[in-house]
C-alpha cells in the first residue's frame, strides 16, 4: 500500500485559510486568488494526502471530515513551525544569538534568578537557554573554557584576566544550625566553640580553589558538593554552617533553624559578579541577561525560602518555541 505523499507548505496554508475563513471564496479574497486557484490547491493536498479534507456532499459550506480534523491539527503544527523558524532566523539575521549558556553561582537566590529567566522568555521568545548552576570556581572555569557564554560568579577569590567582571549586587552569608544544636542553645558561645561542632562546608569541584578554604571555622568538617544536601542537613541538626540569608530565611521565622551568634563570625558578605571572556563579548540577548541581574541587584530579591535549583551539576535546558512579538512577526513574513 502506497503512503501519503508530500504536501507543499502552500497547499498546508490554504487548506488551514479556507477552515479560517470558513469557505473557498472567502479563502480566496483572503489569499488574493481565484477561488478556481483555492479549490484547486485543496483538491491537489487530497490527492496528495489519499483522504477526503472536506465533505461537498452534504453541505454546501466546506465542513472539515474526520480526516481532515485530524490533518487540521498538524497542519496547524506545520505552520507554527514555520513561523518560529522564520522567527529565529529573523533575529539571527539583525544579530540575536539563536541559544544563551548560563552558569550561576549555587548562593544566588532561586527568586531572583526565576525573575530573570521568567522575564527573558518574554523579551526573547526565540533564543534558547542551557542553564548550569555550579560551586564557587566552577563558575568561572566554565567561562574560561567557552563551556559557557556567561557567567553569574561569587567573590573574587583569583585573577582573571582574560574574563570581564561586572558586580551585580549579593547576598548575606549567615551561620545557622538547628535549634536543638548545642550551639543553639547556648545563651552565649564562647570563643572557639563553633571549632568543636562539625561545620558543614561546601567544596570547589574546580582546580582553581583546589585546597583552599573559604569560611572554614570548624576542625571537624563535612565536605559537600550539593546546597540543598547542606541545608537538609541542617534542618535535621546535623552540623552547623553558613547559609545564604534568602534561602534560610522562613526556617528562621519558623523556628525551624536559628541564626548562630559567633564570636568568629561565621559568614559574611558573598558578592555576585557577571562574567564574560573578554574575546567574546556577549550578544543583545546575554548582555539582556547581566543588565536584568544589575537591575535586580539594586532592587533587591525577596527571595522563597523554597530553594528551586537541585544539584548544583545539574543541567536544565530551556527550549523556548515561541514566535516573535506581533510587530517583530510582521517584521519576519515582509
């Protein structure tokens, strides 16, 4: 048994005209053709699909069969298709990048990094998005080794210089442990006391900090590579450790964490710093990016509590089908 043949792009648009405009002549007007043209090119995608689209028995306007419902909806899938790659291709060709790579710091709070990618998927409906999250020097690395095009980094801790720096704001560090923890109960910690409860740290997977230690206070630590491992350790007492304000802040109020009063300090100031390599600036799309986390920075980010990055290794792409605003679509079919 002979398959369906290949319909042109043409036949798909007419047949999809005529269900719009609800008759062949109407089509017609619509398309600027005679309705001879119209009727001729639906007769042609039958023969080419072997199914009958519309029944002319029956009734006088064309009415859709069961096949050509079911036609109708992929077509309609054909078409949107058709404009989102005449979309893309449009914003390619005035310089937009077709797909941004991303990499964030693990400590940037989940509601400010939602609010940026929520409103870019509004601003560039076209432009995919590799999003990375990734610890301390792996930000950077990866930068560095074009793995990504952008970067959203912690404090300086090395020279850089083949990558550009931009400070967008940051975020307070702050030791907390359950409130069963001894170092919760106690009215007043002595100095050195936080040295002989185990501290939960958080490891740089990259060479670049390879041995060294940020804010390590404790002589018994628990290294990890995962955030959100970190915090459900502490919510169920094990340990104690730094935290970014944002994230810990309803455990807080909820009573289900406490904030540690430390003679040694225990946290401290954790700046954000948008990168780029210096041979590779970024396009409108990227450069949308580092001012919309700019603009955020001043404002500030009420962050959740509720943290929505998992696995700080873990990758989640963006595919954004979407078709360009009205006015850029217009622009895209001329």
């Amino acid at each position: 048994m002979q398959g369906p043949g290949f319909p042109s792009l043409d036949q798909l648009r007419v047949f999809l005209t005529v269900v719009e405009a609800g008759s062949f002549a109407a089509a017609g007007r619509q398309l600027g053709r005679a309705t001879s043209a119209i009727s001729y090119a639906v007769a042609n995608l039958e023969q080419q699909l072997g199914v009958a689209l519309f029944d002319r028995e029956r009734t006088k306007k064309p009415t859709l069969t069961e096949a050509g419902m079911a036609v109708l909806v992929e077509a309609k899938s054909v078409s949107v298709g058709i404009d989102n790659l005449r979309a893309r291709v449009a914003g390619m060709l005035t310089g937009l990048e077709p797909e941004v790579s991303l990499v964030v710091d693990v400590m940037m709070p989940p509601a400010c990094l939602v609010d940026v990618l929520k409103t870019f998927e509004k601003e560039f409906p076209t432009v995919a998005l590799r999003l990375h999250v990734e610890i301390l020097g792996t930000v950077s690395q990866s930068v560095r080794s074009r793995a990504v095009d952008i970067g959203i980094d912690g404090p300086e801790q090395f020279e850089v210089p083949d990558v550009e720096q931009i400070v967008v704001g940051g975020i307070e560090i702050i030791p907390v442990a359950a409130p069963t923890h001894p170092l919760a109960i106690a009215k007043r910690n002595l100095p050195g006391a936080a040295r002989n409860h185990v501290q939960l740290v958080l490891i740089d997977r990259s060479d670049l900090t390879k041995g060294r230690d940020f804010g390590v206070i404790g002589l018994k630590t628990w290294r990890l590579a995962d955030l959100n491992t970190k915090h459900e350790l502490l919510l169920a007492g094990v340990g104690w450790g730094g935290m970014p304000e944002p994230m810990v802040r309803e455990d807080i109020a909820a009573g289900r964490l406490k904030r540690l009063d430390l003679p040694e300090g225990g946290g401290g100031y954790y700046g954000f710093r948008a990168i780029h390599r210096t041979d590779t600036p970024p396009g409108p799309a990227a450069s949308w990016i580092i001012q919309r986390f700019q603009s955020r920075a001043e404002i500030g980010c009420k962050a959740s509590a509720t943290s929505v990055l998992t696995n700080p290794t873990e990758t989640s792409r963006i595919g954004v089908s979407k078709s360009f605003s009205r006015k850029q679509k217009a622009r895209a079919k001329s």
